[in-house]
C-alpha cells in the first residue's frame, strides 16, 4: 500500500521570475515583431509558457499540506509552509493539519442494562497521514462525524449508566471518569487509523437517562440514597445506645432490668433514627407509669 511521501519542490519566486520572463517576452516580441508571422507565433508561445508557469505557483500555509497528484498517480505531499513552484500538471488538494474540534450532538442509546440514555461526546482530532485522508476514505471530515457516533454507541453498550447498590463495583458512565474517556479515546483510535486521522482527546461531554425513563431513574436513585442514608443513622444510633448502656453500667448510675433496658432502647432509637425533631414527654408520675 502506498504511504505518504514528501514532494519535491522548487521556490516559487525562481516560478514567479520565469513566468515574467515568458510574458515579457511574448509581450515584447508583440510589440516588435508584429510583422512577422514567425515572431507573432513566438510571442504567443511565450505568452502561454508564462501564464501556463504561473499555474504552477502555490502557497501553503502554516499546518497546511497539498498533496499532489499527476494523471491519477499520487505524487507526494507538501507540508512545509512557504511559497513554492510545482509542475502546473499537478492537481493539487489542500488538507489542513490543525488541531479540530468535533462536538456531536446527544444520541439515544441503550447502556449495558438496556436502559435508554442520551449521550454525547466531544473529539479533538487531526489529520496525521495525508495520504490515507486523501485516498483512503471518500471524505474524511464525514468519515469521522459517523465513526465518531459509532464509537460512542459501542461505549454505550459496554458500561451501565451508574451502579444502584453500594456492593457493585463494575465501571459505569457516570462514575469511570478517565478509564471511561481513554476506553473511548483507544476506541477512535482504531477506528480513524485507516483514514491518517490521530485522535488527540476524547470526552463524555454530555449523560443523562433519556425522557421516558428519567423520572422513575430519579425516583430509584431517590430511594437508593434514603436506603443508604438510614443504613448509617441505624449504624450509628445503635452504636451510641451500646456506649449509653455500657457507661451508664460501668458507672453505676442506675440499676436497669431486662424490661427497662428494652424501654430505654426503644426510646433512645425512636430519638436517635427519626426523620423529623422528637417531642419530649414529661413522666410526672413514676418509671414503671
């Protein structure tokens, strides 16, 4: 397969000076020789060997390329910036170097568990082989707005939006961060390859449940995040009635039976887990009323 090659080049004030030169010459052979047959022919061929020179002449900007073809043959590629002088035969493509940005818009997608979501992505990318971006694909700038959302399917696929137990552990959307944008950047890569084209950085730029499983999503994580929150207050509370029963037994504050300890308990753990301030009732009478 061919690869890319650097062209060969001339500079193009030497172009410019001879297309002058052909011109002024056809010019002046007009003007002198307009008697003649044989001088106004000169002229004429001239005239045309400048203005055909002058085809020749091109310009390549800073991280700018022109790659170069001669009758269907590929002839080579110019990535120096400057001002040059080619074979006028030569068709020549423009392809820029620079660093480019690709926003796509959300799509819906369905993750690892088959739930619907909306994701999009960001790419930085630019072309790195000039010949696979040229020849390889019809048109390189589509090829990688389409391969760009086909990546970005498959990693949709691979991973679940978010985990909903504490006990999972598998990587998710929401919560892979940079294992997830290197997974996606490694996936570009290979896919973009075949057209010259080096993926600089790719990112999740957009996640979200789609429209018609959103609100029961929110509801579930609602209820995870209360599950888990009155796991902790449980925790917690029945850690400081064990320290209020062990204290209030190494001190010797007060004698409590089995039926107490289980009154005391039951009031300190209605104190400790509810979810809303707890009214105090004075006992004016005696602890067994």
């Amino acid at each position: 397969m061919e690869k890319e090659k650097v062209n060969s080049t001339s500079s193009g004030y030497v172009g410019i000076l001879a297309a002058v030169a052909f011109l002024a010459a056809g010019i002046g052979g007009l003007i002198l020789y307009n008697q003649y047959v044989a001088g106004i022919v000169f002229s004429m061929i001239c005239i045309a060997a400048g203005i055909f020179s002058g085809i020749g002449l091109m310009v390549v900007n800073p991280n700018e390329s022109s790659v170069m073809v001669l009758f269907g043959e590929y002839k080579g590629t110019i990535k120096s910036n400057g001002f040059f002088w080619v074979n006028p035969l030569y068709i020549k493509r423009k392809i820029s170097l620079r660093a480019r940005n690709l926003n796509r818009e959300p799509i819906k997608v369905n993750d690892k568990l088959g739930n619907p979501i909306m994701i999009g992505c960001v790419l930085v990318w630019r072309v790195r082989d000039t010949f696979k971006a040229a020849f390889e694909v019809d048109d390189y700038i589509h090829f990688v707005d389409i391969q760009s959302e086909s990546a970005t399917r498959k990693l949709a696929g691979h991973y679940a939006y978010d985990n909903f137990d504490d006990e999972q552990k598998e990587i998710t959307l929401r919560a892979g961060g940079e294992e997830v944008h290197l997974a996606l950047e490694r996936e570009l890569s290979e896919r973009l390859i075949m057209a010259g084209i080096e993926v600089l950085e790719a990112r999740i730029s957009y996640l979200a449940y789609a429209s018609e499983i959103a609100g029961a999503m929110l509801r579930r994580q609602q209820a995870t995040a209360v599950v888990a929150a009155r796991t902790k207050i449980v925790e917690g509370a029945v850690s400081m009635v064990e320290l209020a029963l062990d204290q209030l037994s190494k001190k010797n504050v007060i004698e409590l039976d089995e039926d107490k300890k289980a009154a005391m308990i039951s009031n300190l753990m209605v104190v400790l887990c509810s979810d809303k301030d707890t009214t105090p009732v004075v006992n004016t009478g005696t602890l067994h009323q």
